[in-house]
C-alpha cells in the first residue's frame, strides 16, 4: 500500500468516489434488475469463491476496488469474459456495486457489511454525458473531417430499446425457456445450437427478427446520417450489428460493412451452396418465452436442409461471408480516397473487439481521428480524439446540439 509521502496514483479516484461525485453508471435498467438463483448462478462454486474473496476484501477494510475485472482476472486465472461475467454476478448478488470515474475507470465499490441488495450491473445509463470539453472536442472533430466513418457495436441498439446479452441476467429474462435449461447466449447463439435443435434456436433467432424489425431506430442514427451526408466523401458504417438499423434509418446500403451479417439475410445451414437470401417473406417468432419455431422449418430452396440467419455466430465455421466480404471490399475502396476522416466509434466494448479493431485500423493507416463513446471503456488506447464515458443517444444529441449551431 502506498504510504503518505507516495500518494496512490488513484487518489483522485479515491477522493471522488468518497465524495460522491464519481459517476456511478448502475441504474435500474430493466433489462438487467433480475436476479433469480438460476440467473446469478447460486451453485456455481466459482462464484461463491468470488463471493468469499470480496467478504475477505472488505474485512479488512478495503472500500473501493479499481479495475474488478482485471482483479479477478489476475485472482482467479480467469479470461476476459469470465471475469466480466463474475463482476456482473457479485453486484447481482449486493456483494458490490459497480460504477465508473469520470475517464470510465471502472471500481468496486463493496457494499458496507454486505447489503444483499441486489444492483443493477452496466444498464447503460441514459444520463447526458459530464464531460462537456469532451463533447466540444468531438463536435470540432466532426466539423473538421472530410469523412465520416461510423463504427457501431452492441451498445449503439440498446437506446433504441434493444437487448444487449452480454450477462446472462438480461438475456435469460428475455428467453426464459432457455434460462430454465441453463443455456447461455453463446450456446444458443451459435450453428450446434441448430444441428441440436433447429426448433429452439429458430424460436429464439425468429424472436429476435421480430423485435428487430419492429423497433425504431433511436434519434442518433438520423444525425449520424446528416453528419455524414454533409461531408465531402460521405459516410462509411461498419458495424457488428445485425438488426438492420442503419438501412432502416436510410443509410445507403453499398456504404455500410456489416462484419457480423445481418439478421435479414437467410443461408443454408450445411451450407449447401455460398448462396444467401433474403429473409423478407419469413414470419417472425411473437412469443419469445417460449422459444420455439411453430411451423415447418425455414429451410434451403437448393438442397432442403433447414436454413439458418447469415449471421456470424459462435464456433462458426459454417457462415457463408461473401456477402460481406463486398461490403468489405467497397469499404476498403472509399477509405483510400478520403484525407481526414474522423471515426465516430460506438457501444463497441472489449468483450468481442471487431470493432474496436477496425476503429484502430482506420486511425493507424488513414489518419484522422477517433471518437470513442462507450460508458465503460471510453479509452482511446493512445489514438489520437476523444473518448467520452456515456451512452449512444444522448451523446449524440448532445454533440448535434452543438453541430447545429456553429457560430455559437
Ligand atoms: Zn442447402
């Protein structure tokens, strides 16, 4: 422990969140409030290690853990996504709570003698961003580039009220079938999950197609869409996002790079052929508790095996990318004619860093600038922008509401 005379680099942290005026981002997002046995895990052993670890730590009078992710990392030999996992389910389970300092350094806060109330873990808060030189900095930015690049991940669909199932917790709320047979999004998400049972990951991927063609696109992608389309070389959109919400909004489909696929698009499932098509004429899934396809199976017109979205998924080997290696390739082209492009990142988190990636790509080989909006990892790693610690909407608004009045 650092002594008197060597202050903790933290210090500042430490004086803020004792204050009270460090950013806590935890709200009661509905999506992420329930906390059944099966949903925080009770009989997992490892968990109830990690609860014994946090006890310990606030036994002997530790208040606020930084980086809790990298801790249990380093505590439990754990990779990434566990971690972040096991960080969700101990706030799940009152042991602490989490929130962000106003870079988006993440901590631990631990609950004082064990609350047991149950927090609200990452429901992105939709509270307008602190930090107003960041938001000027990105809107100079904007107005200084010949070209936008937008670059979006799971974080961009969630203020438009789509799911983001990155814990189990919001995603078994969603499909209560699968959280009563224990099945996580990556087991369900993926191409075993219909060689296994085509009936239930159809339940669930014609689920999603309905939620995804009903919801509305939130107001921040018409802005990014004005943005872009007042610049000299235009816009470019890559994005992980399979739901379709940049066509929807009106982007031109041949400047948008969906690296994931798209929900939209249909594919055999052996596959038979590197054809895809489209899947317009399919009926969606309403009940989403049940998570099964009633009818007959939505199958291959070349060869009849069942067909499956043409959508990366997990342990993939299967997914036809043709489609998007197009896309990939028109991407390619326009970057090498702009001259000052500003990247416009968001949602995009560490978890699955694709995006992330492409956003450093961009920077390190045509130049330009980064502007990462992200409420927990805003950091620019060393490029050159900004990074602000909110959430996708009112970021946007807020750097439109300067955009739109540029002698102000
Ligand atoms: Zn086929």
């Amino acid at each position: 422990m650092p002594g008197r005379d060597t202050p903790c680099r933290h210090a500042a942290y430490h004086d803020a969140i004792a204050q009270n005026r460090a950013r806590t981002v935890i709200k009661g997002n509905s999506m992420h409030t329930e906390s059944s046995g099966a949903a925080t895990g009770a009989a997992d052993p490892l968990l109830a290690q990690a609860c014994a670890w946090a006890r310990q730590l606030r036994a002997a009078g530790e208040e606020v853990l930084l980086y809790p992710v990298s801790r249990l990392q380093r505590q439990f030999r754990l990779g990434y996504s566990r971690s972040f996992a096991l960080v969700e389910a101990l706030a799940r389970r009152g042991e602490w709570a989490v929130g962000y300092g106003d870079d988006g350094t993440r901590y631990a806060r631990l609950a004082a003698g064990g609350t047991g109330t149950p927090a609200a873990p990452y429901g992105d808060a939709l509270s307008p961003p602190a930090d107003r030189d960041a938001i000027e900095r990105a809107s100079a930015l904007i107005a200084g580039a010949d070209a936008l690049v937008i670059a979006a991940g799971a974080g961009m669909g969630v203020d438009s009220g789509l799911p983001d199932f990155r814990g189990n917790a919001g995603f078994w709320k969603a499909y209560p079938a699968l959280a009563a047979e224990g099945t996580a999004f990556m087991d369900i998400a993926s191409p075993a999950a219909f060689d296994a049972g085509p009936r239930r990951a159809w339940g669930f991927y014609g689920h999603r197609l309905g939620l995804y063609r009903r919801s509305l696109p939130h107001e921040g992608y018409r802005l990014l869409r004005q943005w872009g389309e007042a610049k000299r070389h235009g816009y470019f959109v890559f994005t992980s996002n399979v739901d379709g919400h940049f066509r929807k909004t009106g982007f031109d489909p041949l400047r948008i790079d969906e690296c994931h696929g798209s929900i939209h698009r249909l594919q055999c499932l052996l596959p038979c052929s590197p054809v895809t098509w489209t899947a317009a004429g399919l009926q969606a899934v309403e009940d989403g508790a049940r998570c099964e396809w009633p009818g007959s199976l939505p199958a291959c017109p070349r060869c009849g095996a069942v067909a499956r979205p043409n959508i990366l998924m997990f342990d993939d080997t299967g997914w036809i990318g043709a489609r998007r290696e197009l896309q990939a390739a028109r991407c390619r082209d326009w970057l090498g004619q702009v001259r000052r492009p500003v990247v416009i990142e968001i949602g995009a988190g560490l978890n699955i860093p694709t995006v992330r990636h492409f956003s450093r790509r961009v920077v390190m080989r045509h130049g330009g600038s980064l502007i990462r909006i992200n409420p927990r990892e805003p950091h620019t790693g060393g490029l050159p922008g900004v990074g602000i610690a909110a959430s996708a909407l009112p970021t946007l608004a807020a750097i439109g509401a300067l955009l739109g009045q540029p002698d102000a």
